[in-house]
C-alpha cells in the first residue's frame, strides 16, 4: 500500500548525490505534466519548465550556480516564470498588457505559479522514489542563464531543479524545521517581540544539540547564527536591476 | 491502495463550495506540518501561516476578496512571507541584515518559500479527500489584510487558501492546462513567435470548444480573449507601494 502524501512530506530531504541513472523522457513528461495542474493564478499559466539533458549545458549552468549536482543528477529542471506568451498575444491583438505582466503583482502571480507548479513536481518525484534539489543558485548570474537558455524578454529563471535516484551514501537528513507554534498563528498574527524572541532562543538550542550530536561536537551552531551569517551580507544585489532588464517591475 | 501522487495531481480542480464541516484541530495541524517540511530556500524558512476560524475575521477578509466562500469553508488558511523574526534576530544581533530581507531577492525567496509550503497542504489536503482553492485575491487590500490580521513589518500575507469537503454540486471541473509541448522547453527555451503563435491558436481553438460543449454554445472564449480581457488593466496597481510599505524592496 502506498503512503499518504502527509507521510511522504514528513519523509523529505534535499538530495546532492545522485546515481548515473537518467530519468526516461515518460518520467520526464509525468512529472511536467503533475507540474502543469497545479493551481495557477486566474489561469494565468505564466510559466514554463526547461528540461536540460545537454551535458554542454548543464556545465554552463554548473559554472552559474558552483553545484556539481548541477551536472551529475538523474535530470535537470529549470523553471522561469514566463509572460513571453503572453507578450506575443499583447502584439497579436494590439493590446495593452504590459502594465499588467511588467507589474509587481505580475512578478508576484509568476513566482508563484511557478513554485506551485515545481512543488508538484517534486512530491511527484520524491513519490516515485526519485529524491530532488531546489537550485536557488541559479540567480546568482540571471544574465548569464539568460543567455545559456536563450531566454527572451520576460522570461526569467526562478530556480533550477536536479533529479534522480539518491546515491547509496546521500540518504540525506532531514533538517528540523522552526516548530509548529512559531510557523502558525491563530486568526491573528501574534507579534509579540519577547515571545518570539524566547520562541527562537528555544529553537536554536535545539537545531545547536541536532549540530553537535550530528557532527560528534565538531559543529555547534544556532539557526540565528545561521541566519545572521548568510543575510549580513546582501545575496544577490543585482537582482532588482535584471529582473528589470528582463521586463518585470518596471512600473 | 492509495493512488500515486501522478494520479492525484491529474485529478485537481479548485473547489468553491463546501460542506459546512469544519477541519478538526489535528488535520489543520497535520496540513501545516506538510506545508513545514517543504524545500525552504538555505534554511531560511520565511513564512508564516494563520490559521482563521473566527468568522468575524472571515468576514472582514471576505469583504477584502469578494468571493463567499472565504466565510463558508472547513478552514481558512492565509499564507504570509514572514521576516519578521529575521528583523527580530537582526535587532537582537545589531546586525545588518535588513538589506537582506528587503531586496528583490528576499522577497523572491519569500514568496517561493510560502508557495512551496502552501502547495504541500493543498495536495496533502486532497489527499485526504478535501478540496482547495487559492484565494489570491487577499491581495486587493494588502492594507486592510495587514490590518485585519495584525501584521507587523516584514510581513506580506501573499494568498489565502479556503479548504474544505467539497459540497455535494460542486466537483469542480478540470481546466484544461496548456499543452505540455507548449510550457516544456528541451534545453533551451524555444522562442520562435511564429511557432508560440499557431501554438495559441490551436490552444485558443480546443478553450473554445471546451467552453462551448460545457455550456451547450453559451459561451465561446478563447484562452487569449481570457487573458486580454483580463490583463488590458493593471491589476492591484498598487502592489509595488503596499510592498514597499511592509518593508519590501527597499533598496
């Protein structure tokens, strides 16, 4: 008997490690195609899935991101929010869309329906006994994947995907997510300062032990440490500036 | 035998009505632990999820959306990008992560963040036999939500979703998705307008016949009269100023 989608979403890790074993295009198709149902905003569909198998490519995109998994995996997906379709319609019919595709609200409605369509995908996978990574990485150089996948004007990469069977010593672990009380709030948003103050101080001593047991000692770190660490330094500064380059948030 | 998650994807359609059967305690937090374990961009896990029952609330966000069924449904869940606990971290710390989390790029993690946990417990949910629908139109008055709800800074409730036992009239009916040739790229995007433009139109042709055979001929639309019609206004024109007001995009 299969398990219930709750028990398969309790089981999920990222996977880095794959076996040489490629998807078929069948597996491909299925998953794409659990991708498409996904809600999608006002039947916007604003976006599309590239299926990369071109080694070329994938090494391109690897020189992008710094992830070797971004070469060695089962399959690779990249998902970008996608008005292109839209923008041809728009000239077809002499129309006045753009204000509407170029808007924030038009960046918001396509970095969802795109994320909506890409966790299809991966429940999908992870059901079939495939393990999946997000490649956030891939926004490090928009310009430059852009330019590898010949994305015209607004199309942008949201994030990458990299499928395939877990290799035998990449079980991955399943990283302890912020409790169930701090992530949920009972008809109203509670934002009390000092109870979420000792609600975090809680929650980095225990993700500290799940260090420390993990590593025999060797590694001791808070989620704030974490936290503070990566976003001291601003990531991906040039964000705003290409997603207006490719056409987004410009009004 | 519980069917596959292929299976279960195929078979979504958004529902509107439901039966007057409120979700218990334990499935509201079995929904929420789903939508928890979703991917979370490094770690960063920058959302929250209200959970609403009070039907005073429900009302006020119904007045928000216009669409009755934010007051008459088994749940209502309202899905927020949370950095509020960030900022929180980054006071505490004296830090200088603002620059971080009020770039276009944390608000993109953001909003990927709340859509991957949200399309966990839509799935999860129908898995369980409950029916969704996004509600994306919270966003007509992110003032008055952030109002209603309490919102801090760094706060943005990006969608609600309204689940629920689907009532006995309404099974919802499958939309029609673009054909997979259309949304999926072999590893490069294809951006050929004569090809994207026959593709519309075949597309625009089966929209058509669809609506006609539902409606014995009432209604005949196309999926690009759709869109235009949709898109020829700006809409929430003010989405750009209510972010900056959360404290998004700053810089």
């Amino acid at each position: 008997m299969k398990q219930s989608v709750y028990d398969l979403t309790q089981q999920h890790r990222s996977i880095r490690n794959f076996k040489d074993e490629p998807l078929s295009d069948e597996v491909v198709k299925q998953l794409v195609e659990a991708g498409q149902m996904a809600s999608t905003s006002s039947y916007i569909q604003a976006y599309s899935i590239i299926g990369v198998r071109d080694p070329e490519i994938k090494k391109a995109l690897k020189e992008v991101s710094g992830q070797q998994y971004v070469v060695d995996n089962g399959y690779l997906f990249v998902y970008v929010i996608d008005y292109y379709r839209h923008s041809l319609i728009n000239e077809k019919e002499n129309g006045n869309m753009n204000t509407s595709f170029e808007s924030a609200e038009g960046l918001l409605v396509g970095a969802i329906d795109v994320a909506l369509a890409a966790e299809n995908v991966a429940l999908t996978a992870e059901d079939m006994g495939y393990g999946v990574v997000f490649l956030g990485s891939l926004r490090n150089d928009v310009a430059k994947v852009s330019e590898i996948l010949d994305l015209p004007e607004h199309v942008f990469p949201l994030f990458g995907m990299a499928v395939g069977i877990p290799s035998d010593n990449d079980q991955g672990s399943p990283k302890q997510r912020l409790p169930f009380e701090h992530v949920f709030h009972e008809n109203k948003y509670n934002a009390d300062k000092v109870a979420q103050l000792e609600q975090i101080e809680r929650y980095d001593k225990d993700i500290q032990n799940y260090y420390e047991q993990r590593t025999n000692g060797q590694r001791s770190e808070t989620w704030s440490e974490q936290i503070v660490n990566m976003m001291s330094q601003k990531t991906r500064p040039d964000i705003l500036e290409r997603l207006n380059q490719k056409g987004f948030i410009k009004k």
